[in-house]
C-alpha cells in the first residue's frame, strides 16, 4: 500500500518507527516540501502489512 505523510519534518520522521512497529516499510521517498509559507512536508511510504504469529491460526 501508499501511505502518505504529510508534517513537519519533525513529526514525520517520529512516525516512521511506530508505523515500522505494525507495518514492513518497503521504502520510503524523499521530502517534498509544501508550497510556501507552509513549513509542512510530505513523504510516501511503500508498505506491506506485517505477520502477527500471536494471530496465526495454523
């Protein structure tokens, strides 16, 4: 999936790790930043969903 994040470079960078925590990031783009005066940045992420084996019925 496509998972956009759009902050301060500051609080988009505090996401990644708690996204890591539920999600396989695949990649992750470069910041664009927003058209002025906005001080917000967008970057993209490419994930997967990750296997819980607390949840695995097999």
């Amino acid at each position: 999936m496509r998972i956009r994040l759009h902050g301060t470079p500051a609080e988009t960078a505090a996401a990644l790790p708690a996204i890591a925590q539920v999600l396989h990031i695949q990649q992750v783009s470069r910041h664009y930043p927003d058209r002025p005066p906005s001080t917000w940045h967008r970057i993209y992420l490419d994930a997967t969903p990750r296997e819980d084996p607390a949840h695995d019925d097999a």
